[in-house]
C-alpha cells in the first residue's frame, strides 16, 4: 500500500496540496533552453569585476506594480476578462447560474403588478427555447438565451405553484360550527392549545365558500384528543392578514401557499365526534400516527427534562417549539443564537456528522472488514437514512426540508465518490428548492440559508486555492498541552470565521427582514455553539436510546446542557445594545446580492468585479425614507415616531406583534399610549389641537384622538364617522376606523383614510412633505393594485364592502299571554 507521499520528489514528511480548479489552468509558456545553433538565443555575457548594486525588494514589488499599470489598456483588459471568462466557463459557472436565473424568474413573477394567465409564460419559454436553438453557433448570444430561458422557467414554476396551491382563503370574519379532522395540536407557551384542522362541514350558519384547513386555537381540548381526531366546536374564524405595513412580510401569502384558509380561535372547548376508520382516508391515517408519535416524543421530553430546557429540547428533536417561553425566544434573538431553534441545516449537519462518526468509528474496532469494505459509503448512507428519519419526524417544516435536500445532495455524492462540500452540490440543492417550492425564494428563511451556505463554501474554495500547490512542511512536534491548545484555538477561530463569514453574508437579508441586527452576535455563537454541538450529540443518543427506554440520563444531561445555554443566551442579551436598526432600501439588498453571487461562484480575478457592486449596496443602504405615520390594516391603530425614541399609538392596549414590528421598523424605543380625558372635566378639548407642541402623543377626548408630528402637522383618529368633522379644520391627517365613513372634509389639504379604503389595500404609510408639513401628504398602501391570488378574498370583506359590523337581529319579544 502506497505510503504518504509516494511519487513525489519532497520525500513522506511533506505534502503538496492539489485543486482541482488547478486543472483548468491556463499553463504559462515555456521558456526553452538557450541553443549554441541559434545566433542571439543564448545569453549576453557578463562583464567581470564589474559591481553591480542589487535593488531592495521593496523597490522591486513597486517596479512591478507601476509595470502592470503602465500595461493596463482597454483591449488588454476585453482580451484578460475574456480569458478569464472562458476559465470559468470550463470550471462549470454556468451550471452554479442555473439556480440564480430560476429564482430569478420567481422572483418576478411574485413582483408581477398583475397576475399572468398561463398562456404568457408559455409563450416566453417556448420563444426562449426557440431563440436557444437557433443561436447555438453564436456562443455568447446562446448563453444569453439560456439565461433568459431559465429565467422564464423559474416564473412558469412559480405560477404553476400559485396554480397547483388554489387555497380557497376566508373573505370576511365570521363565527359558525366547525367540524373537522385534526392535522396537528401544538400546545402554546400561554396554556392554549392550536389546532390545525382539515374541514369537513360548518353549520349555523353553512359556509358556502368554506376554507379547507385553519388554525384554530382553544382553553382546554378532551384528554384523549389526538392528530386524526373528529372535532366539532362553535368558532369564530378570521380571514388571513396582510402586511403589518407596507413591504412587510405579507401572511396571507404564507397561508396561501401553507393552505391554510383561515384561522381563529373556538368560542368554546371543542368536543370529539366519533367516526370509524373507514372514512378516514389512508394518507390522512399515516400523517395522523406520525403526528402522534412526535407529539407523544415531545409529551415524554417535556415530562423527563422539565421546564423552558424541556420545551427546546422538544423543539430540537421533534420541532415542537409553540410552548418555548417567549422571554427565553427574544433572548435568543436579540443574541443571534434563534436559528438553533429552527431545525435547519446545522441541525441536520450534526445529526449526519453525529451519525457518521460513531459507525465510521465502529467500523474502525475491525479493521479487516473495513480494508475490504466501501465503509465511508456505508456510513453515508445510515446518516441519510438518519437524516430522513429525522426530517418527518420533526414535521417536515420547510427549513428541514430544504436542509434535507441539501445534506443529501452531498452525502448520495460521497456515496458516489463525489466532494460533498462544493458549490456544484450547493447549485443542485438550490434548484431542487427552487422546483418545488418557488414561493421560498422571497422568504427570509431561503435566502438567509443560502446566502451563508455559499459564502461558506465560496470561502473554503478560496482558502483551499491559496494554499493549493504550497509545500508544507512537517509540524513541529509538541507536548500535550500545546497539541491541545493549538486545537482549541484552531476550533476557535474556524468557529469565530465560520461566525464572520455567515454573519457578513446574511447581515443585509436579517435587516431586509425583520429590521433588526445582533451585535453581539458573534460572541454568542463562539460561547453557545459548542454546548450546541454536545446538546445535539446527546439529542441523537436519546433518539437511539428512547426505544430501549434508556434516554433518560442524555435527556438529563442535554438539560443541563440547555439551561447552560439558556443563562448565556439572557446574560448577553441583557448588555446587548437595541437591536433595531430600521429600514433599508431594496435596491442596496439587490446590489449586494448581485455581489455575493459574483463573489463566492468566481474563482478568477473576475471575483473582484463583486467589489463595487458591494461598494454601491452599502452606499444605498440608507436610500429609503422612513414613514411619518403607520396605519394597521383594521384602522384601529395609528402609530407616528415623536422623538426621543418614542412612538405615540392611539391604543390604550396596541396588538403587540404589530407594535413590535413597528418599533423595529421606525427605531424606536419606547410606546407612549395616548392619555384619555372625559369631556366633562374640560382639560382637554378637540379646538385645543392646534396649540399642542411638536411631538405631542396621543390626546382622546370625545370619540376623537389627537397628536401632532414633530414637523408640526397634526393627525387624528376618530372611531365614528359622524365625527370627523371635528377635526376636519386643523387636522392634516384623519383616519376614521368606521367601514361606512367617507371624505367629509372635501379639502385638498387634509388626508382622509377610511376603514374601508384599508380593509381593500392593507395597512398604510404616510409621508409628509419634506418642505412644509402643511404640503400635501403621500400615502402608500400594502396592497395597492390589482389583486394577486392570495389577496383575492380581501373584496369580500364586509369591510370592504363598506358595510358595518355584522350584528343577529334581535328575536321579537313573545306576546304577552
């Protein structure tokens, strides 16, 4: 058996690492020996005693580089980039843009103002494949083809999902009797249990137009309730919202893609109707045990571990996360550390590595077999197979899902004598993605995960080149204690890089997102993860162990092990500074994207063509100007930023989800919530308005509430129609929280927005005039423009009919006997 180094002149103590993009090298040319035969081709002779004065090699380098620069021409340049091109294209860029140019195409078909019928789509991609076919002697012209081709598959994929998803969503909030099939129950961290349930009928009053599945949530539920169960139970059901403002996170397209029609919560505790197991459908009966046995894993983690520690361990193995105390998530978020809740690709990384290294290490106790045996292929394909077990029984949540496509695209490569860790692999995964699912590529949770998966990768190839081809020699040797230490400070700084490097990648997608960054982020993820690291080692034991019954010593010590991570996680967040760093424009997020895409899938000079793309995305960051006023979708809530870090609502009691987002959104602090007074006592009254100082929070007096920006123009909320007449001679802003209210002030200058106008297209942002408050004002609505699939029920509201709140007649009064 060849030893290390054979066939090599450097001897076994030195290795000489290879690339294979080393391969595909353009091979300098080769300077022959001098001839006697051929005059002139030998060197001049050397003058003797004659000295000469070495230059330093400082002088050198600058030579060279005044050298290089005085070469620099424009045709030098077409001619190198065009090298440099061709490189690339025999190293394979093309195959690493096909994903790009799908999710591309994706990406404008959910942009569309308008949604296509089939017919267009069609047509672009056959004219495209036309186009294709036609140019293939012309290359650059081919690829250019190609690349729109691709482009318009992603878009027919993506409207072919949109099609295939048909969710029949709830138009307008209304209360009836829901009977129906249990999906899953997930028991919240407040004591209510949600119900995801399949309908089967609605009565009092019957649905014509019923949702197929909602979310529904309730107090208490009958002991032996499970997933299959037939419930019935009297509800009120709500239609999915919208954006909480303007480019926010739109839910009704999650439910509409989620297929789920509509959500609410019943009026009463639910009761079980009894059915046989012949009505019950043969998939729904497999879903409903696999639904079981987690939630049945989950009641045994919880009841072994204990506390908030039990709650995460059962997020970990099962991903049942709804009962983690919402304290312990904010922590986490404010740390950066939340996406170890999420089962995504770390989680699935350390079950396969988990998994891997224990049977690679059990086939190494025999030796002989493992000589004549494929092991490593073995080893493989059990953390595949682990690794599938794990994705259904976690509840085949889109993140795991994607993260099992992409571990295992890498590990059938490695059953196939392939590099598992290469971009080509990383391409493969994001295709199959995109595929299936177009709609996750504008999610926070597919960009963020692909992003640091490429920057990782991207950065481990060009680390690799650098040092590809380098004799290194031997190390030196050492005692213990410094091979020790010189591990764990390697650990280390792949860690903290690992950290940097992902960190860096997704930094502008999080504050896309959800507005806010963790500073400390770094910090916490070199202190948490290797406990992560043991706590999902011991997760994978007590998942072989649970069978046999004797899980309960990994499960006490992956406790141990969460509330370690748990007291670290609050100690940081608590000297962690706020969070919220507002919005961004869209633009910088596209220009960044554009560069890390050049970045990690170059691997010429051409990589540096990412440079000022990334130049320009960090200029623009700031390109977008914030709202002076936020309305909710409802009308019920108006916001407005009045300095100091302070946002005035004009609630007593705001939805704290939407504050929150709110908050981030316009860097504030702190919610001041407006001060009643009672139009007896005469402390405040509607005239008093125009006297209130710049930055003034919310006053309510008379079914009227007043506040004044700090640029001075005065906005007001008026919860009946019949009174936005008060405030139609000083107000610059009214919004009437009234279905049937209309513009009463008939002045160009004052804005009115009506419930109805916002039940139609969504929550809304104000600008003022920059110039002058009292200019005109600019409103901008969340879902302004023709409807798309997942909006088409907002026209149904009674809202957006203009119609008032629904009330039962009242029954006649019985004649008196």
């Amino acid at each position: 058996m060849a030893g290390r180094g054979r066939g090599s002149e450097q001897g076994e103590d030195a290795g000489v690492g290879v690339s294979e993009r080393s391969l595909f090298a353009i091979a300098p040319p080769v300077s022959l020996p001098p001839s006697p035969l051929v005059p002139g081709s030998g060197s001049q002779p050397q003058q003797a005693d004659i000295p000469t004065k070495l230059p330093s090699p400082a002088s050198g380098r600058i030579v060279r580089v005044r050298r290089q620069l005085g070469r620099v021409s424009w045709p030098r340049l077409r001619y190198n980039a065009a090298t440099a091109a061709e490189l690339e294209l025999d190293r394979g860029i093309a195959f690493l843009l096909v994903p790009v140019c799908l999710a591309a195409g994706a990406i404008g078909y959910y942009s569309l103002a308008v949604e296509p019928d089939f017919a267009k789509p069609v047509a672009v991609v056959v004219l495209m494949v036309v186009c294709a076919l036609v140019s293939r002697s012309w290359q650059k012209t081919h690829l250019g083809f190609m690349a729109a081709l691709l482009c318009a598959l992603g878009l027919l994929a993506a409207k072919v999902e949109t099609w295939r998803a048909g969710t029949q969503m709830l138009g307008s909030e209304i209360s009836t009797q829901v009977t129906g099939r249990v999906v899953s129950l997930d028991r919240m961290e407040t004591g209510r249990i949600r119900l995801t349930i399949d309908v089967t009928s609605t009565a009092r009053p019957k649905l014509r137009y019923a949702p197929e599945r909602v979310r529904l949530s309730a107090r208490d539920i009958p002991a032996d309730m499970t997933a299959g169960s037939l419930v019935t139970g009297y509800a009120k059901l709500l239609p999915p919202t919208g954006p909480v403002r303007p480019d926010s996170y739109d839910f009704s397209f999650d439910s509409y893609f989620a297929g789920i029609g509509g959500s609410g919560f019943f009026l009463g505790n639910p009761k079980l109707v009894s059915a046989t197991d012949d009505e019950v459908p043969l998939t729904a009966r497999l879903f409903s045990g696999i639904e079981n046995a987690r939630e049945a894993i989950a009641d045994h983690i919880r009841a072994t571990v204990g506390g908030a520690e039990g709650e995460i361990a059962a997020a970990l193995i099962v991903g049942v996360r709804a009962g983690i105390p919402d304290e312990i998530n904010e922590a986490m978020r404010r740390t950066g550390i939340y996406h170890i809740i999420s089962i995504s690709g770390l989680h699935m990384a350390l079950v396969a590595g988990t998994i891997m290294g224990l049977l690679r290490g059990a086939f190494a106790l025999f030796p002989d077999f493992s000589a004549r045996r494929p092991v490593k292929k073995y080893a493989a394909a059990a953390a595949l197979f682990s690794i599938a077990a794990y994705l259904v029984i976690s509840g085949v949540v889109v993140a795991a899902e994607r993260s099992f496509i992409m571990l295992a695209v890498m590990l059938i490569a490695v059953l196939f004598d392939r590099a598992a860790l290469t971009m080509r692999n990383l391409a493969t995964s994001a295709i199959a993605v995109i595929v299936v699912s177009p709609h996750e590529v504008v999610g926070p949770s597919f960009q963020m995960s692909f992003a640091a998966t490429a920057a990782l990768v991207g950065a481990y190839a060009g680390w690799a080149d650098h040092h590809a081809g380098k004799a290194r020699p031997p190390p030196p040797k050492r005692s213990l204690p410094g091979f020790l230490t010189r591990k764990f400070l390697l650990a280390t700084g792949g860690l903290a890089m690992t950290s940097i490097i992902a960190g860096c990648a997704t930094a502008l997608f999080a504050i896309w997102h959800f507005q806010r960054v963790s500073p400390l982020s770094l910090f916490a993820n070199l202190a948490v993860m290797p406990i992560v690291s043991v706590v999902m080692f011991l997760a994978v034991a007590s998942a072989l162990l649970m069978p046999f019954g004797l899980d309960a010593p990994t499960l006490y010590l992956m406790g141990k092990g969460l509330t370690a991570m748990i007291a670290i996680s609050a100690w940081i967040s608590e000297r962690s500074p706020v969070d919220a760093v507002g919005l961004i424009s869209l633009q910088s997020v596209l220009l960044v994207t554009i560069a890390l895409v050049i970045a990690t899938m170059a691997t010429t000079w051409l990589r540096l063509a990412a440079v000022p793309f990334a130049l320009a995305g960090l200029l623009t960051v700031s390109d977008t100007r914030t709202p002076d006023v936020l309305i909710s979708e409802d009308a019920r809530l108006v916001a407005l930023p009045i300095g100091g870090g302070e946002l005035a609502v004009s609630r007593a009691r705001p939805n704290e989800f939407t504050v929150d987002n709110w908050k981030r959104a316009l860097v504030s602090e702190t919610i001041v919530v407006p001060e009643m007074f009672d139009k007896a006592d005469g402390q405040f009254d509607i005239a008093d308005a125009v006297n209130l100082p710049p930055g003034a929070p919310f006053y309510c007096t008379d079914g009227v509430c007043l506040a004044r920006h700090p640029s001075g123009a005065i906005i007001a909320h008026v919860e009946d129609r019949k009174d936005t007449w008060k405030a139609c001679g000083f107000a610059d802003l009214i919004v009437v929280n009234d279905a049937t209210g209309y513009d009463a002030c008939h002045n160009p200058l004052v804005l009115v927005v009506t419930k109805r106008q916002l039940a139609r297209k969504g929550s809304a942002a104000v600008f003022f005039d920059r110039q002058s408050a009292t200019g005109p004002l600019t409103v901008s609505f969340a879902v302004d423009g023709p409807y798309r699939p997942w909006h088409e029920q907002r026209k149904f509201s009674r809202e957006a009919r203009g119609l008032p709140p629904y009330q039962k007649a009242e029954k006649p009064a019985a004649p008196a006997q």
